[in-house]
C-alpha cells in the first residue's frame, strides 16, 4: 500500500523475472522480464505474482525523488532583476522533506530556485522529458527521439513497449523520420490507431500511452520518431495613428490547411479517424484494427446507429454520432466493404468539428 503524499517515481535498482509468468503490476500495468516500472509514480497499491515453474533472481525498487533533512530556522534572500524579494522560511527541527521557494521576475528578469537550507532541489521528475520508457526495450535518446530496439539495425521479435507521455503540455506533433516495420503485423499504436508497413504516425500529437508490438515472424529495421515543434502563430503589427495617441494592433495571420484522403472529399477528410470509424476491410488494412467497431454498422440489417457509447479517452462526452459513410470504397490505401466515420458529441449536445452530416448508410453490399 502506497501513502500518496508520499508516492515519488519509482528507481528500478534491480529487475529479473521469468517472462510473461512472473508479474509485479503498478498501476495495472504488468512489467515482467528484465523491464520494471522506471520513474512510474505508484497509485495504490503494487502486486507480485510469481507461478510455479522457473524462478530469476527477483527485483528490487526504490522510492526515488524524497528528500529528507533536518533544518533549523532560517532566512534567505533572493535578489532578482529588475526588482528584489526577501523570503523567509521556517521549519521545524524535526526530519522534514526540503522545501523550494521559486521566484521569477517575468521576461527580462532572471528565475531563481532556493532551498530552505541553501541547497539545490535534488528531484527532477523525468529529466524534463515529455514521454519516458516505462516498459520494453524501445529506447529514448538525448535528444528526446524514441526509437524501437536496435534502431537502425532490426527489432527483435514478439517485443513489446509501452512510451508514455509524461507532460501532456509538452507534448506536439511527430516528426517520424524513419519508419519501417511488417506490415499489418508490427504495430505501433499512437491515440488508438496502428501503424504499420511505411506509414507511421506523422504529425500526431500523442495523448496517452505509445504501444509497440512484433510478432514472431519477420522483422525490419524499425522506426525512429520525435516530438516536433508546434509552428508559431504568425503575427504583425499595424500601428494606427490619432490625433491624440498612437496605439499598436496585433493582426494573427491563421494558416488553413486542407487534409487529402484517398478516396473522401475534403469535407469527409477533415473528419477522418480511424478510431472512431466503423467498418470492414477485406485484407486487413485498417488503420484502427481488422473490422473495427463494425457492430455500429450491423444488427441483422446494414443500417449505422445515429449516435453510439464510446470510452472517454475518444471522446470527453463518452458519445459519438454519425457524419459520413461509404459503401464499397477504396480510402486511405485500404479496400472497404463499408466505412463510417464517427464524430465526438460534446457535453452540451453539439457535434465536434461541425455538425453531422445526414447521409446514412441505405445499401451496403459485403464482398
């Protein structure tokens, strides 16, 4: 049992379990093998469950990032520019965590961090990276690029990896700059949609946990993505004059782009998610996986459902409503009997991204 207040990343000192049969879980994610749960922050409680056969050397892990130290009264004074603060901490002379003061002074000024006792903070939560490896043996670079096992060389097979995204507010869009894996096989998985073959995930923006699996078959030389930069909003300054003053506008020039997928016009395409789609693929090609979702589609009649449940992570509202759908299409490389695209409804009943269209699904032949 954890004690929140308390709860810190944890450090893995040492991981060796027999694979896939001998499982510590935090957070109900199960790390087994020789991948234990670094710099994840436990909540609740944390399971061990070992089975009957092999047995390794076991697993030790540590609380990292609290700090105790025991500090008398004391006062410190921080000098910024332009302007200064005097700040004045008091602490017990009992064992107590090391608090920080931090001052800034904005844009010109200088940021200052200080300690009640004069030391430097000793806890940095992650690096300061956006996303970390919390399972598998994919790797994150120093320059914040995560790549599969091997990278450039091969990836192995059945691995597993789970790349999770630590400060969403850090978080932007991909930049992949290399990828190539068995197609339809070995996936990697970004806000719900696999990708596979050459494609990977360009210009996504991850919310969540990144997942990568390989069978057991053939392998490739694997993938290699980034967090990109989001590109600034472009403004300029109009001045405009008055008899009596002058004052400076900001116009903000905003960049419209138009989304192409094979297959959909450009109003269906701005739409387009596979992970709120419904439909059956022939060859397994789906972007989301093999007939997904197909149930909204069918009920002894191929007829789609105006509006359907969905989890929370798709939508906030936990709902979805219909806005396009084809029968017998060929769109984004992938052959299709039907394809529906759903759209997340908001908590005050409106649609997401514009209101549905009204089409519906009327005639669906299934080859």
């Amino acid at each position: 049992m954890v004690d929140q207040s308390l709860a810190a990343p944890i450090n893995v000192v040492a991981f060796n379990t027999e694979k896939y049969y001998d499982v510590l879980s935090v957070n109900g994610v199960a790390y087994s093998g020789l991948h234990g749960p670094e710099g994840v922050t436990p909540n609740g409680d944390i399971s061990w469950q070992s089975d009957y056969s092999e047995a390794q050397n076991g697993w030790k892990i540590c609380m990292g990032g609290i700090t105790s130290t025991a500090m008398a009264s004391t006062s410190t004074t921080t000098t910024l520019t332009p302007t200064s603060r005097t700040t004045t901490s008091m602490a017990s002379t009992t064992t107590a965590t090391t608090i920080a003061t931090v001052s800034v002074v904005p844009t010109t000024g200088i940021a200052t961090t200080t300690t009640a006792n004069g030391a430097p903070p000793t806890t940095t939560v992650g690096g300061g990276k956006a996303w970390i490896v919390v399972k598998g043996p994919c790797t994150i670079d120093s320059s914040s690029c995560a790549s599969s096992a091997n990278y450039p060389s091969t990836y192995g097979h059945d691995e597993e990896c789970t790349i999770r995204v630590l400060d969403q507010s850090l978080a932007s869009p991909i930049n992949v700059e290399a990828f190539s894996t068995e197609k339809y096989y070995d996936k990697l998985s970004v806000n719900g949609v696999v990708y596979s073959g050459k494609d990977g995930p360009a210009g996504v923006t991850p919310h969540g946990d990144i997942t990568w699996q390989s069978d057991h078959s053939e392998s490739d030389a694997g993938w290699r993505i980034c967090m990109g930069s989001a590109p600034p909003v472009t403004t300029t300054g109009l001045p405009t004059t008055s008899t009596s003053s002058s004052t400076a506008m900001l116009a903000t020039t905003i960049t419209t782009t138009i989304v192409s997928v094979e297959g959909l016009s450009p109003e269906d395409a701005a739409l387009y998610n596979p992970a709120l789609g419904s439909y059956w693929d022939h060859h397994h090609c789906g972007k989301a996986s093999t007939n997904h979702h197909w149930s909204w589609c069918w009920n002894e009649a191929f007829e789609c459902q105006q509006q359907v449940q969905v989890e929370q992570s798709l939508c906030a509202s936990g709902k979805a409503v219909l806005a396009f759908s084809h029968a017998l299409a060929q769109i984004d490389g992938c052959a299709f009997a039907y394809y529906a695209q759903y759209v997340c409804e908001t908590q005050g009943g409106s649609v997401a991204n514009g209101g549905p269209n009204e089409r519906r699904l009327t005639e669906l032949i299934l080859v």
